[in-house]
C-alpha cells in the first residue's frame, strides 16, 4: 500500500514509520541501541518504537532521521502518521478488530542458531542475483514455522535525498524481485510483512500446498533464498547483519572480469564504529569471472559486515552515478 494514500489507517502509518526506521538503519549499518544512543534516547526506545509498543513522535523522528542521514524519508513518514491520526480523531469512533501482530518475530520457546550463513552475490553487468543459504538449528522448545528476511537497497549511499526520490519514482516490485525459497527439497511459500519503496520485509512459511514442514526442537535444516535486483536500484555495496547466534558467516561476490572490479569492506559492532575487516576478502580469478570470498568464524551478534566494490573499467559510470562517499 501506498505510505501516501489518503485511506492509510493510523495503525498502518505507524508501521510504515517503523519499517522506515529499520530500513535506513540497515543502510547505515547502526545497531538499534546505537541508534538510540545517537539520538540520546534510552537504549530500549528505538526497539520499542519499531516494535510497535511506542508510537511515533516528532522529537523521534527527526533525531531519527538526522542521525541516519535519511534524506527526511523517516520525517515525511511521520507526517503520513500525523495526519492519519488527525483524520482518525475527526472521525466517530468505530470498533477495531485486536491486532495480531506478536512483538517477537518466532513463537515462544523457540532459540534460533544460525549453523552457517552463506551469501552469493552474483553480477551479469545489469542486474544482480543474491542467493543466501543458511543452516538454522533449533535449539528451542517449540517447532519454528516460519523465518524473517529483509531486503534493503540504497542506490546512492552518500546522497540519501537522491535515493528517495529515485525509488519514490522507481520502487523495488515483487515481480522484478522474482523472491524465490525452498526447504528440504520443498518450496516455501512466503508473505510480506512491510513493502516499502526500497524495504521489504518477508515471512519465509515452512509450509507449502502440499503440506507443512517445521524446523522442531534439535533439528538442523538448510534453507535457501534468492531474488534479483538490477543495478539502477542496487549501489555499490552489499552488507551482512548478524541477528541471531551465527558460527560461520561466509560472502562471495562474483563480478564479470572485464569490469576490472577491485573489493574491500568494513565492519561495524554494538560497541565500536566502521573499521577495516580483520581480515580481506580473498580473490579468485575463474574464466570470465573475478570472484571475492569473505569467511568469519562467530561474528558477534549484532555486527554488521559491509562490502563495498568498483569497476574500475567502468569509471565514467561510477562518478556519474555518485555511489562512493
């Protein structure tokens, strides 16, 4: 739904204001509590905003929007918030239905831990093709139904008011996505639960037509994800975020040889900004493709790993497009 129409209900608004939150902080690489810190709020309080347990304010939004560089999308999605809410009190009040929505993303009970994490970006010269695979072991008490996956883009990262009026213009669609999951051999279906201009976030269901598969207490399973976007909406980075216990994190980007593409990248943690990665990405040259592997072992939870690349036969292109800072 359109974050702009005049049928957007105050709940909707609100969650179209938190995903835009969660969307620019995957951008920047922030962690929510250093987020908070930022903007110098407590550290639970931006957890409770994108949560859905505080409502949106205007001191918060724009801390929030100053602090990620939104280019003001986070401010312009308050104002959609403020004006839904002024319509709602203007209006009689009718019955709600309660919300289903449930603050944790997996049921009670369970413990999710992330065996191996494995990323394949792959670039054809115009559109990439991401492929994730990950090794997830329940370690709960409860089966595990469904899994949680956000797609972030950030076209042009040092100049955030250009990202938004490009996708404002051109959105990221589902069709052009081409989202695809499977489990054990089955497909999995999948739902969206935000679908915003250039942030999706995805409910991965282990269950199909044909039947239901849950991941239960002590069983490993691999999954596997891929989806396509083409690199007008795509900038020149790709970044890894560490959401639950992982034991091996692994990244290989591979690029046609021709472009000449040279790697490097940073990595961000709860207590400490950008640095240089411990160690490079490796590079291997195979035929027409140049390709670049990234391998840690126990990444801390809530790190962030961001590769970034040029084509450096390509270098018109890239001053034109403005993608580096």
């Amino acid at each position: 739904m359109d974050a702009h129409s005049e049928e957007i209900t105050v709940e909707q608004a609100a969650e179209g204001f938190a995903a835009e939150v969660a969307r620019w902080r995957e951008v920047r690489g922030m962690s929510k509590r250093a987020l908070a810190r930022a903007m110098g709020f407590d550290p639970s309080y931006v957890s409770h905003v994108e949560s859905g347990r505080h409502k949106p304010s205007e001191e918060f939004a724009r801390l929030a929007d100053e602090a990620l560089n939104a280019g003001k999308a986070i401010w312009r999605r308050w104002g959609d918030y403020e004006q839904a809410r002024v319509r709602a009190t203007n209006r009689p009040a009718v019955p709600t239905p309660t919300s289903s929505r449930t603050e944790q993303p997996y049921a009670t009970g369970s413990a999710l831990v992330v065996e191996h994490d494995a990323a394949l970006l792959q670039y054809d010269g115009s559109a990439y093709r991401l492929t994730m695979r990950r090794l997830l072991r329940n370690t709960g008490t409860e089966p595990v139904t469904r899994y949680l996956i956000r797609i972030s883009v950030d076209r042009y990262p040092g100049d955030p008011e250009r990202s938004n009026i490009h996708y404002r213009a051109h959105p990221l669609t589902w069709d052009e996505l081409d989202l695809t999951a499977t489990c054990r051999g089955e497909t999995m279906r999948w739902q969206a639960k935000h679908d915003r201009d250039a942030f999706k976030e995805v409910w991965l269901l282990f269950d199909n037509e044909h039947g239901r598969f849950p991941l239960y207490p002590g069983e490993s399973v691999w999954i596997e994800y891929a989806y396509t976007v083409g690199d007008d909406k795509w900038g020149n980075w790709f970044q890894r975020a560490v959401r639950l216990p992982t034991e091996q994190l692994e990244v290989q980007l591979a690029f046609p040889a021709h472009l000449d593409p040279v790697v490097w990248g940073t990595e961000t943690s709860m207590t400490a900004e950008a640095s240089p990665l411990r160690t490079p990405p490796v590079r291997s040259d195979a035929g027409e493709l140049r390709q670049f592997t990234w391998i840690t072992a126990t990444p801390a939870l809530h790190a962030r790993y961001r590769l970034e690349w040029r084509f450096r036969a390509r270098p018109e292109q890239d001053m034109k497009q403005g993608e580096f800072r």
